[in-house]
C-alpha cells in the first residue's frame, strides 16, 4: 500500500497539524476570572482539546505532555522546515507560558520520559502501576471480569451484568495488566514483579480465542482483537526479560489470532479498507454491532506489538502488516479543514462514514517512529552478576554493557537529533562518571543541566545519566557493584510514616526531585507546578482514621493536596481528595487533614494514598518529618 503523504516524515508532517491547528484552543479567553491578571488567563489559555467531537466526561483541554512529545519528534524529523519550525516554536511558547503560570512543562509518552523528561519519574511510575496492579491479581494470577460497576465513565448506570457472569476471566482481563507488570520487571529487574507477571502468563495459555479487553462495552464472549494485541505485548516483555522461547511462541500464537479481524482486500474507492480492524465479533450492548465497522486504534495496538515481535520472528511478515494497519489509519485522516490530520473513532466499510469522534493522531506517529527505526519506547539490556543482575535503560541503542571489577563501561548510539537519559538499575552509587573521556558532574537536577550530567536515586538503586547531544557515546561509572533495593514497599494497615531512615515506601510520582532523608526527614524539591508523591500497599480501614496529620515545611505554594484510592476504585481521582492551606515559609508546621467524614473514606479499605505537598510552585523545597493517621 503507497503512503497517501509520500513518506513517513511527510505523514510525521502532515499529523504535526492536529497538534498546531484543529486541537489548540485558546480555553477560557473569554472567561472573566476573579484576579484578571495576565498570569490568570494564561492558565486558561493556550492548551489542546483532547479530541473532537467525543463524551464530554474526558474532554477538559489540558497541555498534554504526549502531545508536547509528538510536537518535540515534528521539530526534528517532519519533512517540511516551515512545519518543524513552527513545531519548535510552539514547544517554545508553551515553556515561555509554564514558566510565566509556575508550571514546569516537558513532552513525555511512551518515553517514560527517556527522551525529553524524568527518567526516574517515568521509572517511578511503571512500578507505582505495577504495585496497584499486583495488587488486584488473584492467587490463580488472574483479573477478573466485575459485574457488579456502578460507575464506568459515557456508561455510567448500565447493568455490567449483562455483558457477563460476574468474576468471569478471559485472556483480554488478564494480558494488558501482565504486560504493566512485565514491563516494570523489565525496566527494573525487579523479581516479585516478574513472577507474578508468569503467573498471570500461565494462567492466560488455557485460553486460545482472544475475548474480553473492552468489557466497559462489549460482552465478555465478545471474540476481541485488542486482547489479542495485549497477549503479544505480555509475552513479549516476558520473552526480553528471560529469553525462554516458550514465551515468543506464544507472542507469535497471540499475534496469529489477531490476523483474523483485518481486512486483506479492499474496493478502489476506499485506500483504507486494506488492514483495517474490526474491533470486535460482536456488538456493544448486544445493540451496536461492529461487524462491518472498523475501529482502527485497536488495530494499530496490535500492529505495535507486531512491529515488536518482527525483531524476534519471521514466520510471518509481521513487520509489513503492522506497517499496512498503519497505513489504512493515515487514509482514515482527514485531509480538509476543519479537521486535518484527525481521524475517527470509527469508520464505516460499506459507506466510509466516520463517527463523530475524531482523535489526535498519536497511535498512527508511535508506530510511525518504530517503522523509521526510532521507537519511542525505552531499550532495556540486562546482565547478571552472580545472583544480582543490572537493567541499563535508554532512549539510545545500547551496543556494549561490561562490568570489570567496580568499573561499568556503556556504548550508546542517539540516532540524529535525539539525545535523552540512560538509567541503571540495580547499582551502588558511583564513585565517578565521565562520558567520552570527560568526568560529568552529580546534580540533583538532571533537566537543568547544560551538558552531561548524573544523578543517584537511592531509593531504587538507580543511576542516572543524562547526554544532550545524538550520535555515538562511552560511559564510564566507576566505583560501583551491583545492588537490589527493595522497589516494592510492604503492606501498612496504619498510616504510620516517620522517615527516620528511608522513604518507607513512598515515592516521587511526578515532578518531584528523587527522595533524600536527612535528619529524620524526607527532603526533596518540585520541578513543576504538580507535584506528587505515592504510597501503594495501604490496607488502611477508614473507619479507624478520622485525621491525617502531617508535620511539613515547603518554600513555596498556598495550598496541599491529599488523595486515596479505595478497594471498590484503585485509583486516584477528584472524587477522593481533601485540600488544604499551607503556609511556605521554610519552616515545619502541623497539618491536620479532615478526612473521616468524607464519603470516599469512612466506610472504605484504602489501598494507594498520595500527598501534593504543594501546588503550582515550581522550586520550592519541601520537608517532610512525619504524617500519621490519628
């Protein structure tokens, strides 16, 4: 199939006009604010829509970081300069508006920010994901199907009962939640993760049919391509973490049962026809079918992991139909205003009519960079050393790792114009680090460095090593030995945190510099305007705990944050957080959060908590003494 924009950097151009036209939106120009001061409106101002045309629940405009990273990858490798500089300079004028707003601003996706953000933020993460989703798996290694949902976003009041038998389990409940776990194993070596990513393997192999990975619509019968894709990616994280060739037959069995749900043919009039997907064998709703119907970002799910698993099989061309399911999407893109460079939920294969909605062409431009041999997703090289092993972690191709005594030699290639950080896990702090020849200095932090640079994250035994320049580059950390933190915090029933000697299990989740504890507090620093810090593994009764009280010291920011998750919803929302007033003096003051009354939390099992020691205070310095459940 011929590219409709000529070449892949034509297309990387051409979608670079969904970030620069149809999607930005000056939000809230009109609105007249309280203060109405400049610093005001730009807060409201110049931020994306999400997409076009879909539910009003997900579409609050925002400053996307994944979308700031697609603008990033434009202003290096779109085919024409008129649109890379006009992507450089929007990048420009979103910083020029972070730092007038005190919102640190930098392009992340499925980087982990690798490539332009916070490694160790993008580490933090993958294992904070990892810890709530372990939590959830049962004994057998299994998630199941839940029936029994009240709240599920556009379908917020259906009966879930009647897509299927409550805790049924399927492939698709299973596979995308052992790949979240497997690839924090990957990143991170760590061991608990690994084995219970297998167990979630070996329980998905007594099925062979791909079924239920979008039962917040489809029936769990539903025969389904993304459960497919999910069981490609899972197997093949366990595949690169240790090499057993059981693992990629079955990434090649699960890539086969996909095939499938693509179109092989097409009619002349409709270019996209050839390999688009149909979602699902099925309807949603058992009303809506979606025979006939292709919904192509599942298609393109499962042609990313292809692109990953042509690598390591031949057997089929994996590589030239992931390219093809690419391709039908780029046709499926609108070509005239308003909407250029969009492309919809839906398409039909009898009358070509698209939905309503309509999408940034994020999935389309991820596969995009794979096929141009720059995936944005990170490389990981592992090596034991006796019973430890180090993850080196980068952006970079990774072409030699050697440990000789205490010294650890790397070779890294950036391809051109990208640059990024490279992560080892599993190591002691060094002694010494030089890249190409020349020592680099140790800052805390890494983004405000002007040339090379490393940071040590203790907490998960982490270096970090950051180069700003493409091309070929030796590190040399010396004075090392391997070392394995503990990257999976124990299980607390009390809210209980005194910071003595560690972090005690929380970490810095986003835009916060890595943890330190320095006489009996924990000591680190926002880099933007949203910084937060996590807990998982909470088994607190909320009955139990009518206050949080926390002793803290910040320099900066009015006003904290704090929130939950609970047993019947792991994960953190708006639905469950208690705000309060600061005072950023420098100096420790005691904090009492009102939280038993809240509906949210009296009554519930909290699993995960988080704590916004600030907010919208870019360098301020925070401390933390104790916080503790009363």
């Amino acid at each position: 199939m011929p590219y409709p924009r000529a070449t892949l950097k034509c297309e990387i151009a051409f979608s670079a006009r969904a970030y620069l036209d149809r999607l930005w939106a000056l939000v809230g120009q009109d609105c007249i604010l309280p203060s109405g001061s400049q610093i005001e409106n730009l807060r409201h101002q110049e931020q994306w829509l999400p997409y076009k045309g879909g539910p009003a629940i997900w579409a609050a405009p925002s400053r996307n970081p994944s979308f700031a990273y697609d603008l990033a990858v434009a202003s290096v490798l779109a085919a024409d300069a008129e649109v890379r500089a006009a992507c450089a300079a929007r990048l420009e004028r979103l910083a020029a508006v972070a730092q007038i707003t005190n919102l640190r601003y930098l392009p992340s996706s499925g980087d982990f920010g690798f490539d332009y953000g916070r490694a160790e933020q993008g580490l933090a993460g993958a294992l904070s994901q990892a810890t709530m989703t372990m939590d959830r798996q049962g004994d057998d290694g299994a998630w199941r199907f839940d029936a029994d949902l009240q709240d599920q976003g556009v379908f917020k009041g259906l009966d879930y009962h009647e897509l299927g038998e409550d805790d049924a389990a399927e492939v698709g409940t299973c596979a995308r939640n052992a790949y979240v776990i497997l690839l924090a194993a990957r990143l991170t070596g760590a061991p608990e993760a690994y084995d219970a990513g297998v167990r979630a393997l070996r329980f998905m192999e007594r099925f062979t049919v791909p079924r239920a990975a979008q039962v917040w619509e489809v029936p769990v019968h539903t025969p389904d391509l993304l459960a497919a894709a999910d069981a490609v990616d899972a197997y093949l994280e366990a595949y690169h973490i240790d090499g057993d060739p059981h693992w990629l037959e079955q990434a090649v069995a699960w890539a086969r049962r996909g095939l499938p749900f693509l179109y092989l043919w097409d009619e002349p009039e409709f270019p996209f026809m050839r390999y688009a997907s149909i979602p699902v064998f099925g309807a949603s709703w058992h009303k809506w079918s979606w025979f006939g119907r292709a919904v192509q970002w599942n298609g393109l799910r499962h042609a990313y992991a292809l692109l990953k698993l042509s690598e390591y099989d031949s057997t089929l061309p994996w590589r030239g139909i992931a390219e093809g399911v690419t391709v039908s999407a780029m046709y499926q893109q609108a070509t005239e205003p308003p909407d250029v460079a969009l492309w919809p939920d839906s398409i039909g294969l009898i009358d070509a009519g698209k939905s309503g909605w309509i999408f940034a062409p994020q999935l389309i431009l991820k596969n995009v960079y794979h096929l141009l041999g720059r995936p944005d997703e990170p490389e990981t090289v592992s090596m034991r050393v006796g019973d430890s092993s180090l993850h080196v972690n980068s952006g970079a191709a990774i072409s030699s790792v050697a440990l000789a005594g205490d010294e650890l030699r790397l070779s890294l290639t950036y391809p051109r114009r990208k640059s990024g950080t490279t992560a080892v896990v599993g190591i002691s702090a060094p002694a010494a680090v030089s890249v190409d020849g020349s020592p680099v200095p140790n800052i805390a932090d890494l983004m405000a460095a002007q040339g090379p640079a490393y940071r040590y994250v203790p907490a998960m035994a982490a270096l970090l090593v950051r180069i700003l320049d493409d091309g070929a580059h030796d590190v040399v950390i010396r004075g090392v030995a391997p070392r394995q933190a503990d990257l999976f915090p124990a299980v607390v029933s009390q809210v209980n945190f005194d910071f003595d000697a560690s972090a005690e299990g929380w970490i810095p989740a986003n835009e916060l510099l890595p943890f330190d504890v320095v006489d009996g507090a924990l000591v680190t620093g926002a880099t933007g305007g949203d910084p937060y810090m996590t807990r998982s593994r909470t088994q607190v009764d909320g009955n139990a705990v009518k206050e949080l009280v926390v002793r803290l010291a910040v320099t900066a920011g009015r006003g904290a944050q704090f929130y939950w998750a609970t047993a019947d919803d792991p994960t953190f929302s708006e639905a469950r957080v208690a705000n309060f007033s600061i005072e950023p003096d420098g100096q420790f003051h005691t904090y009492r959060i009102e939280v038993g009354d809240h509906q949210q939390w009296r009554g519930h099992k909290i699993v995960a908590i988080r704590f916004d020691p600030t907010v919208a205070a870019p360098g301020a310095s925070i401390k933390i003494d104790w916080m503790r459940g009363e």
